[in-house]
C-alpha cells in the first residue's frame, strides 16, 4: 500500500512539532523516519496511526483519504516501544488477541497465529508468559501480534531501544527479512543513524519538526541536501572545516595556506563550511595538493585513521595500514571529487559546482 502524506502538520498548542511536511512512502518498502529527540518522528508516526488528530494537511492510503479515520479502521499494524504485550496471556494467546477481538473464529485465529509465529521465529515459545521471554523474543511476538491482523500498514516506534547492543544488530536484521517476507509497507521510527541505514529503503530526516531530506538511504550520505543530513549521516563524522571562501579556494579558520576545493557559484568572502567524507581525503607522503600535519592515528582494521591539523579545524582520513604515516609527520592532502560538499555556513545550505 502507498502512504501519501500532503503538507502534513501536527500542533500542541504555540509548538509546532511536525510542520508541512510532504511525501510519498512506495508500497511495499521499509522507510526510518531519523531524527534527534524532539525532531516530530513519534508524532507522525502516531498521526499516521490514528492515535493523534492532525492539524493541518491529508493522509491518503493509497487514493483513500485517511485523515479523519479512527485507528481501527485503518488497518495498521502498530509496534511500541515497550511492546505492551499482556502479562497474563501466553504467546499464542497475544498473537490471538487482534484475531479475536474481529471475532475470527478460533480455529482460524490459532492457525494465523502460529503462521506469524513461525515467520518471525518465536514458535517454540508459544506456551510461555512474556516474562518468561528475552527482550528480542518479546519484541518478535509484538510483531507478529501486529502482522496477525494482516495490516497495510505496519508502524514501529523504537523497537530496538530497550535491547542490548549485540541483540538491537541481530533485531534489525530480523526485522528487515520480516518486512520483506511480509511485504507490508513498513515506517519505522529511530533516533540510531546506523539502524536506519542498515535496513531502510528510504529515510525522511528531520528536524524540529522540519524534513530535511527524504531519499534513498544511499542518497543522503552521498548527496546530502544540507550540512544538518552531511553531520547527521556517516559514522565517524563528516569532516567540517570553516573559513572563508576565495577563488576557488578555503582559507580555513586558523590555517595559514589556502586548501583548493573547487569552484563553487560563491562569491568571495563568503563564510563557508568545507564538509568532507574521511575516505574522500587522500592522504599521501610525495603527492597533494596541500601540506598538513599528522596529529594522530588509529588502527582500524585493515586502516589506519589519520587524524589531521588544519588549523582551529582537523580532518580525518583513512589511509592503508602499510602506507600510514608517523604521528608528528607532514603529508601531501588532496580530496576526492565524490563525498566532499560546501554549505553556507550561516543557512547550512549547499552550494554546488
């Protein structure tokens, strides 16, 4: 099913939490909605839902308009945080319970439910309390609790944040082979960049209630709309150094030579941010555009990361472990065309070439 949202707006009062915001969600893939606390992604994933009025704006499941239906009559599949199974109901009796309240006769619900038990691994505990179950194998029964209903729609709000490290990278694994198993388009809440990218198909970004950008996973760290979604995505941390910009260059805050970068549509003296992907930065001994001086490194498997002096400003470089350099050293620094962006410094907004 397609989720269609048209300049979508949620208040509470003065606070605009979600403030008209438009997208389309394609049938059948898994969309994050990533952000930082506060950023409006619970509100609209319960706007979507149901459970929260809307302000302004429409919500259409493919060509029906939504807005005004109640949650149960928007078949939607729904996955809290804190999975809100009931304690005294075995597994199979949870994943029964949507199935009974629709009055689906017991013989049906019983083998619907073991069907979703199956898929999502959790048939061999069937006859056991929630309590009598490991956080991922509770999470497992909310979702096939939520998929017995068979929805269009299938909502999760920070399922994995109540998990241990280990367990929240083999969660989203599952959760990903789920959703595709199941087919259901599926809109998944996080504040984790990493489990965002490692399973969506497409991510909408925000901010204090504002899409920054919403694209192919891949397309927000190699094409981002502005230096919020560079910082946001990429782990370690997009490289940030601010200066001036002059004929086609950076004089960077507190470095004496101008670092080339490419001619921009700027005009001169204009404050800059020069924002670069650690693998991006070449490093090299004889070769480079610009002399900068080793200040540390750090093996990191086959690598070696090079942290650089550029000033009030350092960049980070992967460089293969038998060519690294020694600490305290000067190096030759050049940069890659692709993964190395200029933003406005004042707006955040990106120039391009």
């Amino acid at each position: 099913m397609e989720v269609r949202i048209e300049d979508l707006v949620k208040r509470f009062g003065d606070v605009v939490a979600v403030n008209h915001v438009n997208a389309t969600f394609e049938s059948g893939k898994l969309i994050a909605l990533l952000g930082p606390s506060g950023c409006g992604k619970s509100t609209m994933l319960n706007m979507l839902s149901g459970i929260l009025p809307v302000s302004e704006g429409r919500i259409y499941f493919d060509d029906q308009d939504v807005t005004s239906l109640s949650p149960d009559k928007r078949e939607v599949g729904l996955v809290f945080q804190n999975y809100a199974l009931y304690p005294h109901m075995t597994v199979l009796q949870n994943i029964c319970f949507p199935l009974k309240i629709k009055r689906i006769p017991k013989k049906e619900r019983i083998e619907r439910a073991k069907e979703y038990a199956r898929m999502v691994h959790i048939d061999d505990y069937l006859d056991r309390l929630p309590k009598e179950l490991s956080g991922g194998q509770q999470q497992r029964v909310a979702i096939a609790r939520a998929l017995v209903k068979e929805p269009k729609l299938l909502l999760l709000d920070e399922p994995l944040s109540n998990l241990d490290a280990k367990l929240r990278v083999e969660m989203r694994e599952e959760i990903r082979r789920i959703q595709r198993e199941s087919g259901v388009t599926t809109v998944f809440v996080t504040h984790d960049q990493e489990e965002a990218t490692s399973i969506s198909d497409y991510i909408m970004l925000m901010k204090l209630g504002v899409m920054q950008q919403f694209a192919a996973t891949r397309n927000l760290y190699n094409d981002p709309a502005n230096l919020f979604v560079a910082d946001f995505i990429g782990n370690p941390t997009i490289n940030q150094l601010h200066g001036i910009y002059e004929e086609g260059s950076i004089r960077a805050d507190g470095f004496a030579k101008a670092i080339p970068i490419g001619n921009y549509k700027i005009e001169d003296g204009t404050r800059i941010v020069f924002a670069s992907r650690p693998e991006s930065v070449l490093v090299s001994k004889k070769s480079g555009e610009t002399e900068m001086e080793v200040e540390e490194t750090y093996i990191s498997g086959k690598d070696t990361l090079c942290v650089l002096n550029a000033g009030d400003g350092f960049l980070r470089a992967y460089v293969d472990n038998e060519d690294a350099p020694e600490e305290k050293t000067a190096v030759r620094v050049s940069f890659r065309k692709k993964g190395v962006f200029v933003f406005s410094e004042e707006s955040g907004e990106r120039y391009y070439e």
